[in-house]
C-alpha cells in the first residue's frame, strides 16, 4: 500500500512548478451562507510565485509582485498587488482556467470589534450590505450578478466580515461597481425601516441555528464560560437579542463608518482577467473613496488562565446527551498552532483516531466523536465533543476522554499516527487549491491575519516540521483538565422520540 508520504509527494511534485494562476491544479472550494458562524474554516492554504513586475499607475501608492521565496516547497499562486492611495490593498490572481471572476472584499471587523451592549453588529451588516445602496436597490443586487452568471455570498466571525461576488469574467466591471456603490453609498438608504426588517431577520436566524436546533446552545454556552465578560469572544457573532433590539439606526452607522473604510480592506480578483484592467478598474471605482480614520479597536487583554475547572450542565429536546470539552488554545499562525492542530487530529478526527477506536469502534460508548481547534487573531478554542449513545453516563465519557489525552500528554504518539495526520492535513491543504475562490480567500486571509501574502510555503512547511515530542508538549501545555470547560447537554425528562434530532 502505497505510504501518505509517497502519495503526497507525487501529488506536490505533479503541482510544483505550476502558477496556479494557470490550468491545472486541483482544489476544494468553500462556500458560506449569510450567516454568524458559518465562516469557513479558511486556512490560509495557497502558494505563491513571483510574476513580473507591474507597472506603477499614478493613483496608487506602489505595487508589488508576489514574491518566490519559498517557491521550491511546493505549488504557488501567481498573484500581483498594489495599493491604492485610501489604503485599499489589492491582490491579482490571474486564471484562465475558469470563465468566471470571483471578487473578495475582507473588511478587517468581526465581533470582536463591538463593544458590550452593542453587540451583533458586524454579522447584521453582512445583511445589511445586500439591501441597497445609493444606485442599487434592495433586491437587485443579486439579480443582476445572477444574469451575470453568478451569485453572492458572505460570512462574519469574530475577526473579519467577507464578501464574494461571483460573475462571468466579461462583468468585471459590474461587479467592481457592485462593490464600490455599496461600500461608499451603504448608508444613503439605510434607514430605520431596513434596520427594523433585518433585526428581525437576524433574530430570527438566531431562532433557527441556535435555539431550536439540537444541542444549538452548547456554542453559546461554551463561549461565555470560557472568555471572561468584556473580552471579544465572549459574545457571540451573532450578538445578544436585547442588544440587537436596543440598535438605533445612528448606533449601527457610526459602526459602519468606524469600519468599513478602504484602508480596513483587502479586496482580491481571481479568475479570467488582466492585471492592468483590473488595476484600471478598481482605480475607476475606488481610487476617489477618502481613506477615513484609521479604526479605533477595543482592546481585549490576554485574559489570565483558567485555573479551576468549569462545569456545565443544560438540557434540550434530543435523545442522547452529548458532552463538550473545551479549552482556550493558541491563536492563528503561532508557533503552537501546528502541534496542537495535528494533536487533535490524532485524538479525534477520522475512524482511526484514537478517541474513535476508544469511544465508538471497541468501547461501544458513543456514536460520534471529532476533535478540532478553531484558531482566531488574538486565541483559539479546542474543542471535543462526543455523542453518547442510550443509556450511557456522559460523565464515564468525560473520563474516558480525560485519560486519552493524559496518555498523549505523558507519551508522544507514534511516528505512523503522526505522519497519517500530517498526510491528511496536507492533502487537504492542496487540494483547496483547486477553487479560484478559495485561493482569492486563502490570499486575502494571509495577508490581513498572517501579516504576509507570501505565506503558502511557510505554513505548509511549519505542519511538515512537527515532531511527536512538539505534539506531546502542546497536549501537556493546552490540555490541562483545571483549564477547561465541560458542557453536558442531557435530554429534557419526557423527551418526545424524534424530537429535534440532528
């Protein structure tokens, strides 16, 4: 049988060498709905080449090419960039392989960014931005990507608000002017009417992805227990009902003036275009925007560690109890981020985890498990979270997965199980290549979090360079059962069968 190290050195060497701004490379394409929480997990998963070098059109502040530092690690992505004099940064991958173009604006404002009392803020304007704008009206914006051959799309976090409009490459210039009108013209219609309808439709998402969905709360729970009060992960992303309720038309535009100004954006274009038209463009539509106030952020302190466990309890309309594990965990593009990502995979991703042959495949205890870490800007969170089957105690659960962990954290896994997870973080590392989206993401993401367009070989090689004592180390670091949080969401007494299950 052919070894992941041997399969995945066929697959790097049939792409190394390819701009994959070119036919043919492989990928997987991520798509979100307008909804909180439903970023895509978006790591920065592409590769980079150096192209020549741009002109330099008198409306911007510079330009500069991708750089080939690391070429020779593994695929790239031919990309050139400049900057406008407002501070719009701008990446160009050019593809031909796709008639499409796909336009990515990443506004640097999340959740995190709001302040208490004045939560769900950033995640109401992903809603907000398809309702209107000075020359579009409400409804017509996805009509006319729509005739174009396309659609449109957004998500929020806690870090960051996207949006992604796709249409056939020959409506270019519409889709820049799309976004343009709604970034400058957002606010001629808004008005209480907008503000009132969209409240009611985010609350009403609210009641649909969290309320009434099984086990929905556990998210929201586990949030607000594991970052102290007035920190930026305490809330949600899709913010607290009386907050939302409480929102004034002058609270929720001075937000959007505070953020949404073009030095607080990356926008990249991929697919069949030009750099110089594009760059034409942009110039045309946005060059003109004053660059507006630097934003003045909250300032969130690295709260001190949890020292003492946390315990929760709820119940809800299902039919097994399930528990959640969860700790604070480093934050994106760390140095600890790639030893612990390839722990939790070992423990509990895939049917040849370690927590999977324990819980479900021999113990007969449960019927799911996954393991996960969900790095952010300034933290991450880890996560465990298993499913019981009848008439288990979710308690035994709980310790059977504390002495799993206890045994990674006192002996370091062995070289196959760390070159398995390793072989499957890479892999799907690569293929993520294959979307022209994705890669216009994935760009967009190392330039605003990781601080470096140029960082597709640097990330890959930082998860190659993990060794098992670095993986027992994160464990023993992050794992620690006094820093941790334990939710058990049990059935409600009298549970009707069927009742809210997943």
């Amino acid at each position: 049988m052919t070894s992941p190290k041997v399969w995945l050195a066929a697959l790097v060497a049939a792409l190394t060498g390819l701009a994959l701004g070119s036919p043919g490379s492989p990928a997987r394409a991520q798509e979100s709905p307008r909804a909180a929480g439903s970023a895509p997990s978006v790591p920065a998963r592409a590769a980079r080449a150096a192209p020549a070098a741009p002109p330099t059109p008198s409306a911007i502040s510079g330009a500069t090419p991708g750089a080939a530092a690391y070429a020779t690690v593994g695929p790239r992505i031919d990309y050139r960039s400049f900057t406008l004099a407002n501070g719009l940064r701008v990446h160009v991958i050019e593809d031909d392989r796709t008639p499409m173009v796909h336009e990515v604006l990443w506004v640097k404002v999340g959740s995190k960014d709001e302040q208490a009392k004045r939560t769900g803020f950033a995640h109401l304007f992903e809603h907000l931005m398809f309702k209107g704008s000075a020359h579009i009206p409400d409804g017509k914006l996805d009509l006319l990507l729509e005739a174009a051959g396309g659609w449109s799309n957004a998500f929020t976090s806690s870090d960051m608000t996207v949006y992604q409009n796709v249409a056939a490459a020959n409506f270019l210039e519409q889709v820049l002017w799309i976004e343009a009108d709604r970034l400058a013209g957002l606010l001629d219609t808004f008005d209480v009417s907008k503000l009132d309808n969209q409240r009611e439709v985010v609350l009403n998402e609210r009641r649909q992805s969290y309320e009434n969905q099984p086990y929905g709360m556990a998210e929201l729970l586990l949030q607000a227990q594991l970052w102290p009060k007035g920190h930026g992960y305490h809330w949600p992303t899709i913010g607290y009902p009386e907050d939302l309720r409480a929102a004034t038309v002058a609270d929720v535009a001075s937000f959007f003036r505070t953020y949404y100004v073009p030095q607080n954006a990356t926008m990249v274009i991929a697919g069949a275009v030009r750099f110089d038209e594009v760059k034409r463009l942009v110039e045309k539509y946005f060059a003109w925007m004053p660059r507006g106030a630097a934003p003045v952020r909250p300032r969130h302190a690295t709260p001190a560690p949890l020292t003492s466990a946390v315990e929760l309890t709820a119940t809800d309309d299902v039919q097994v109890p399930r528990v959640y594990l969860t700790w604070r965990g480093p934050a994106a593009y760390s140095p600890d981020e790639p030893a612990l990502d390839l722990a939790l995979a070992i423990l509990g991703e895939g049917k040849t985890s370690r927590l999977y042959k324990r819980l479900v495949y021999d113990g007969k205890l449960a019927q799911d498990v996954s393991a996960e870490l969900a790095p952010e800007e300034l933290a991450g969170t880890v996560r465990i979270e298993v499913t019981a089957k009848p008439g288990v105690d979710p308690a035994r659960l709980v310790r059977e997965v504390s002495e799993e962990i206890s045994r990674l954290a006192t002996s370091p896994p062995d070289a196959a199980a760390l070159e398995r997870a390793q072989a499957t973080y890479e892999s799907g590392f690569l293929s993520a290549l294959e979307s022209a989206l994705q890669r216009a993401i994935t760009l967009a993401e190392y330039d605003v979090l990781a601080k470096d367009p140029d960082y597709f070989p640097k990330d890959l090689a930082r998860y190659r360079a993990v060794t098992a004592p670095m993986v027992q180390a994160a464990v023993a670091r992050y794992l620690q059962p006094s820093a941790r949080v334990v939710l058990t969401i049990a059935p409600k007494a009298g549970a009707k069968a069927g009742s809210k299950t997943p």
